[in-house]
C-alpha cells in the first residue's frame, strides 16, 4: 500500500475526487466508471466491511492512522487541508474519502428471496432522501431495498453519507429497465414480487386507500411497501400494479409527509 504526499490539485491520480460537488459530472462519470466516492473512515469502515475495494483513499495528514488500515493495496493520497478543499469544491471535514469500485448488483429474485419486507423506491430525485429511507429500512427491519432505474443514486456521496453508511448494511438492487416503458416495468417488478409471494402494497393518496393501521393489522406475511418520487408521489403504473393501496391518516390540514418520513412511519407499522 503506497501512501503518496500529493500537493497539486490538478495531479491526474486526484481525477476521481473532483468537483464532486457537480451532481451532473458524478451521475456521468460514476456509472461509466465503475465507482463510487465513501467519506469518512466509518463510511469507508462499512463499505469495506461489506465487500467493496476502495481504488484509492485521500486523506489529511493528521487522519492518515485511521486512513490506512482501510486501503488494503489500493494507494493513500495524502494531501493538505487547502489541496482538499481545492479538489473537491467543499471543506472535507470527515478526514478521509475513498474512490470505490462498484459491486455488481444482484438480480431482484436474489435479492427479495426469503425477505418478509421490502422497500421499494420510485425515481427518488433527491439524494438525502434516498440516503433517509435506507437508514429507516435499516433501522426498522426491512429485509431489502428495491430501486427504480431512474432513482438517485444510493451509492452517491450523499446518499451514503446520509444513510450512515446503512446503503451497505440493507440488500438492494437496481430494477432493471424494461424496453423503456415504464408500463412494462411495473408488470415485470410485479411478477418478481409475486413469484417470490410477495403482497405489492403502493403508498399513495387514492380513493379507497386502505389506512395504514387497518392494512398493518391483517398484513400479508410477506409485503413490499413502494413510494414514490417527491412532490408527484407514485406513477400511476406503480399504483395500477399494486395489490392493495395503502395511505398515511393524517391531521392539521397536512396531506402527506415527506417520503423518507413517510417510508419510516409505514415500515414501523409493517414491522415483523
């Protein structure tokens, strides 16, 4: 394991750490890449833990102790405070980041096969929420993660940063597209669900929505709860291939939560 002293923010071996704050360059890059970015030793910690091979690890000197165990054979960038900051656009606090290879996801038969509790999120735009429902289904018992394909990505900085790090904790995957429709790919995601004897429960604002106490009280042994994109909520692909529509009652003139919220008030309630 090379620990390299870097002084120059434009050196070729930083290229993966840069402008990280342009979201734009990250969704281009990283999928073609084959990476991801984890910040801080614990993230790292996690992800490491769980499989995953950092490329390389950057890091301040005064974090260089925590840095290095983590790297395995992959080089230790180490650089100053202002090269960081220059670098990445922001004031690196957490100490350490990490360019790590992507795993290839798991097909979703895999992935949902003895799972008595699935979360499943719609084309999600906004990272941090992405981040908050993993950490909610890790945190109340949901026994994977389902995400559609054009869903933000969990293994984006933020995204893990918000989970804190449960993104490597939960099983998920990717739904896989279907010939571009999204029609198509509610009746493909169904018919997995179904297969494995999975109850497809929408969370939605419908007429004749069943209320959530009432659905959690006579609750399919196996249920997969889906949510959808903020502000629009579910598709109305997603909501016709449910088997049961379900909402949040809610009070003071409110008509729904946030979804990340929402996504932990449901899966409480549906908890084994």
């Amino acid at each position: 394991m090379p620990v390299l002293r870097i002084d120059d923010p434009d050196d070729p071996r930083l290229s993966d750490y840069r402008d990280l704050t342009d979201v734009a360059l990250r969704r281009a890059l990283e999928p073609e890449g084959g990476l991801y970015i984890a910040e801080s030793a614990k993230v790292i910690a996690r992800a490491v833990a769980a499989g995953h091979r950092p490329r390389s690890v950057l890091v301040q000197e005064k974090w260089i102790g925590d840095a290095e165990p983590l790297a395995g054979d992959a080089p230790v960038y180490v650089v100053t405070d202002e090269v960081a900051e220059r670098l990445t656009g922001y004031a690196v606090h957490r100490g350490a980041l990490a360019a790590m290879h992507r795993p290839v996801l798991p097909p979703v038969a895999e992935v949902v096969a003895g799972a008595r509790l699935v979360l499943v999120l719609e084309d999600l735009i906004d990272h941090t929420n992405v981040g908050a429902a993993f950490r909610a289904a890790a945190g109340l018992g949901a026994d994977a993660v389902l995400v559609s394909p054009r869903c933000a990505d969990p293994l984006y900085r933020r995204s893990v940063r918000v989970s804190m790090g449960t993104v490597f904790q939960v099983l998920w995957t990717r739904l896989p597209e279907a010939d571009g429709t999204r029609g198509r790919q509610w009746d493909a995601t169904r018919e997995a669900l179904h297969d494995a004897g999975i109850h497809l429960a929408a969370l939605a604002l419908a007429d004749g929505a069943v209320p959530l106490d009432e659905f959690a009280a006579r609750r399919p042994d196996r249920v997969a709860l889906v949510l959808g994109t903020e502000g629009d909520g579910l598709s109305r692909r997603a909501i016709e291939a449910a088997d049961t529509v379900v909402t949040i009652p809610m009070a003071g003139g409110v008509d729904s939560l946030n979804v990340a919220s929402a996504a932990a008030v449901a899966l409480w309630a549906l908890r084994s």
